[in-house]
C-alpha cells in the first residue's frame, strides 16, 4: 500500500472521508427516514389538512434552521419521547369513561444509530436550512426572567400549558414538551416559531396568537430559565 | 306555480347538500384542531383536558350549546376563549382556519351537539 504514505492521497483521504460520510447520511436518510419524515418542503404556502392527519413524523426538512447540533447527534443515539401524544395526538388517544387518555400501545420507540452514523447523520441535518433568512429577521435577544414569573406566564396569561409540558409531569400532552426545548432547539427557531408557527407549517396544531416581540421574549426566555433550572 | 315549488324543493336540496359537505369538513378539521382538548367524542374531556384548570366546553351537552347561537359559536373559535368572556385556554384559531373552514366547524358543532 504504497499510495497511503504519500502525503497526497492521506490528504486526500481526509478531505472524502467526511464528505463521503455526509454523502452515505443524505442516502441512508432518503432510505431509513424518509418514510416517515418529510425531507423536502412541501409547496409553499399550501395548507392540507390530510397532510397533517396522516403525518408518521415532524417533518426534518428544516432540520438545520431548527435544532442544536449536539442535542441532535445525541438524541438519535439515545432517543426519547418528546411529544407525549405522538406527532398525531387524536391517531394515539382512545376514550375511557373518564374521559381521553394517551394509548401507549400505539407509540413506538424511535429507531437509534449507532455512534458513527449519528454524527454523520446530524451534519447531514444540519445542513438543511430553507430558512436562514426567516431567522436572521428574528429579533430575540435572549434574557432572564424568574422561573415563579415565566410559569405564570406561560400558564395563566398565555395558555401554553393547555398543549405543552413545562415539567414532566406538568401540562398538557397534545405538544412537543417544552421542558427540555431550549436544549433541544436554536434560540431564534423559539422565538420564530412562538411568534408565528403557521409560517413554519401551515398545517400546524399550534395556534397563532398575536404576541408583540416583548411577549415572545418572555416565553422564550421562560423555556432558557427552565433549562439553568436544570430541571 | 309548478316551477317554483320544483326550483324551491331544488334549492332545499342542494342548500341542505352543502351544509352536509360542511359538516363533513368540520368533521376532519375537529379531528385534527379540536378533539385534543374537547375529546374524540366532542364530550369535553380530550387528553389535554386533565391537565386544564378550566375544563373545555362539553359540545354534546344539547341545553348549553341550544343556548348560542351561530354567531356566538363562529365568534368563540375564530376569536378565542378572551374575546367572549371565556377563559384563554380557549385559542383563537383565526391565524390558523379560514372563515370557510371556522363555518364548517359550526355546522359540525350543531350536529354534535343535536343530533339525537
């Protein structure tokens, strides 16, 4: 193996291992995710409820614009539940005589990759980001706020613990839990998403509200002071 | 005289025709937006409902929802809980269904709530 000493080839060699790592991600994307995950973006703007009755998983199209890396390599090593209810709560609830309740039957485990396609898979993701622009308009600076007032806030004043968990038992199950968001998510992607989640899907479950930059700040800033919390 | 009473029994039709494709749109759009907090059933008690310090109105209780008319149901869900004196964990879905879509889901309402 004459040509590995040569300094060419071992440059050479360092440059493609990684690009070709990134390249076997996108494949092994388009074959073991995308059967559930939308990687494309849909046509903007179209709103289609079927769509979203029928939707297996989060779309990860904007996968880059979206999450932090490190929590996103680890997340598919060690996967866990995020949504209580499943991406499609009505598909995962059954009735009782007291009333609704989540059927646990229905909620698989997330398939986990082993170490080395976790990380290629997550620069892989990483790279997907349609909305750069959308969130170099965000103007969130990130603040405090005490956990006693951010609680208040997100509860009684705004009613985000109607459909999401600020601890993990606390609030409602028909969201994404919002206890370990900030670790989970980009700052900006938070404050973007609160102030209008239909610009990032149309289809979503979350409603609008009318907030002014000042109030998207404070639930935002909320979902950080949970994080130093620790809890 | 023949003529009207066949273009009236027409129109009843077709009137009738539309508020049931309306109703049968609301259907899905509840699915979808509504039954996480007022149940599969419509009964009030969806998963989120346990976890509400005030409990989503029950659209199966005839007396109740008899005692509002359309436009109070339009308001309530385009408007949200605060613009009629409800609580606010009642949304207001204007961003998100269009007026088409939030009068579909009256006329679903007006079916769960009386059909017997």
């Amino acid at each position: 193996m004459k040509s590995s000493a040569n300094p060419f080839w071992t440059l050479l060699a360092a440059l493609c291992v990684p690009l070709a790592a990134q390249a076997g991600a996108a494949e092994q994307a388009r074959e073991q995710c995308a059967a559930c995950h939308a990687l494309d973006a849909p046509e903007p703007g179209t709103r289609n409820i079927d769509e979203r009755l029928t939707r297996k998983a989060p779309p990860l199209y904007y996968a880059g614009n979206k999450f932090r890396r490190e929590w996103l390599e680890s997340w598919l090593r060690q996967p866990a539940r995020i949504r209580p209810a499943g991406v499609f709560p009505p598909a995962h609830a059954k009735s009782t005589p007291q009333g609704d309740v989540i059927d646990e039957s229905t909620l698989p485990a997330h398939v986990a990759l082993p170490a080395d396609e976790a990380a290629a898979m997550a620069d892989f993701l990483m790279q997907l980001r349609p909305f750069d622009d959308r969130l170099a308009a965000v103007r969130y600076q990130p603040g405090t706020i005490s956990l006693r007032m951010g609680q208040m806030n997100f509860s009684k004043f705004k009613g985000c613990d109607g459909c999401h968990r600020d601890a993990p038992d606390v609030g409602g199950v028909s969201g994404p839990e919002l206890h370990s968001a900030w670790k989970r998510l980009q700052p900006q992607f938070i404050a973007s998403f609160i102030a209008d989640p239909t610009a990032w899907d149309p289809n979503t479950l979350m409603p609008r509200m009318e907030l002014n930059d000042a109030e998207v700040a404070r639930l935002a800033d909320y979902l950080k002071a949970l994080q130093e919390d620790g809890s | 005289m023949r003529r009207t009473a066949l273009t009236l029994v027409l129109a009843l039709a077709c009137a009738s025709a539309f508020a049931d494709e309306g109703a049968r749109n609301g259907e899905k759009l509840y699915r979808v937006y509504c039954t996480q907090c007022h149940g599969l059933q419509g009964n009030g008690k969806g998963i989120n409902a346990a976890h509400l310090s005030v409990q989503p109105r029950d659209h199966t209780d005839t007396a109740e929802m008899s005692a509002r008319t359309d436009d109070d149901l339009f308001k309530a869900i385009k408007e949200g809980g605060k613009a009629v004196n409800k609580s606010v964990l009642m949304p207001s879905w204007k961003a998100n269904l269009s007026d088409e879509d939030v009068r579909a889901l009256v006329a679903y309402l007006r079916e769960l709530c009386c059909r017997k």
